[in-house]
C-alpha cells in the first residue's frame, strides 16, 4: 500500500510538474495584460444616390455659379427645412435650382425699380399673391416650407422633371429656366444632405 501511494503521489507531482513547466514560462513571461481602452469609430454618412437626386438626368446645358458663404448657408437652410419638412432628397435638389433660378440663393430684400412686382427672397415669393408677409417670406425657412408646400400639391412632383415641378409651384415667365440648375442643386444636396 506504500508503494502504491507514494507511486500515486509522484504520478501527481510529476503531473503539476510537468503542468507546470509547460504551462509557467507561458504564463510567466506573456505579454502583460492592458486594460482596453475604447476606440471612437467615425462613420461618414454616405451621400445621397445620384439617381435619387437627378432621376430622369439634367436636361439642357447646366449653369453653375461659385457660391459664397451667406448663399451656402441659404442651401443649407433649404436642406434643413426640407428635411424638418420630411421630404426627401429630390425635394431639395428642386427647392434649391428654384431658388438658384430665382435669386441665386439670395435672400433678397425688395429691389427697386429692378424688383419683379414685390417678388422677395429666396424664391422671390410675393406677399400680393398670398406667399406670407415680407418678414416671412425672407426668412429661409419659411420661404423654403412655402414652397415646399406647394411642390406637396403637385400631383406626381417626385417623378417629374425638375423644371416643371418647379413651374408648376412657381408659376415663372420663364418655365424652362430652372432645368440648368439641376446638376449644381444635386451636388450641393449630395455635399451638405448629412452634414
């Protein structure tokens, strides 16, 4: 019986042992553990589909103009009111040619003897003809909920062209002017929609 206890304990020894050994300089020499720190993930909102955007393609030759700080603003705050106003994309990129068209994203004051009637801000709206009092009219974002507004009344607007959504809410003397602002409208959407 001694020998077959003291044959048992060697046996366990040698086993710790042998763990031991295989198992010690792994543990003993490993790379010291670090506490994980977070790590902020930066996800960049993809931009609007081009096909969204211009969905029947630019129709005509295309004007562009360089914008300057106050008329960036002006098409960022015709996104922001069209997104507060829960529509999507395309309503911008008509919101913002119309008012390319009509004042080059200016939010224009009355303009003397060159003012069409009393046509006034960014969509050169008329209080005459029911658009909302000047003051209104010449803030952004009402301007911007105006129109899109009316775009909301056109039947079919999301798969129309863009100039005759446009004329058919602004009812211009110029019905095809709006179409060569179509391709600078979906760029600055596409630039600024999930900014």
């Amino acid at each position: 019986m001694n020998t077959i206890l003291r044959k048992s304990m060697l046996s366990v020894a040698g086993l710790a042992f042998a763990t031991g050994v295989a198992a010690g300089p792994v543990t003993a020499h490993a790379a010291p553990v670090h506490e994980a720190k977070p790590v902020a993930v930066v996800h960049t909102a993809d931009k609007p589909d081009t096909g969204k955007l211009i969905p029947h393609g630019t129709q005509g030759a295309q004007s562009r103009i360089a914008l300057n700080d106050e008329q960036t603003a002006n098409a960022k705050a015709i996104i922001a009111a069209t997104k507060k106003n829960g529509l999507p994309e395309r309503a911008a990129v008509i919101s913002i040619a119309t008012s390319l068209q009509e004042s080059k994203l200016e939010n224009l004051g009355h303009l003397g003897d060159r003012n069409d009637h009393d046509s006034l801000g960014l969509f050169q709206q008329r209080p005459s003809s029911g658009w909302g009092t000047p003051e209104q009219i010449t803030d952004p974002e009402y301007s911007t909920t105006a129109f899109l507004k009316g775009l909301k009344q056109v039947d079919g607007w999301q798969d129309m062209p863009l100039t005759d959504a446009a004329q058919t809410v602004q009812v211009s003397a110029y019905p095809d002017a709006y179409a060569q602002w179509e391709q600078q409208a979906a760029d600055l959407v596409a630039q600024y929609w999930n900014s």
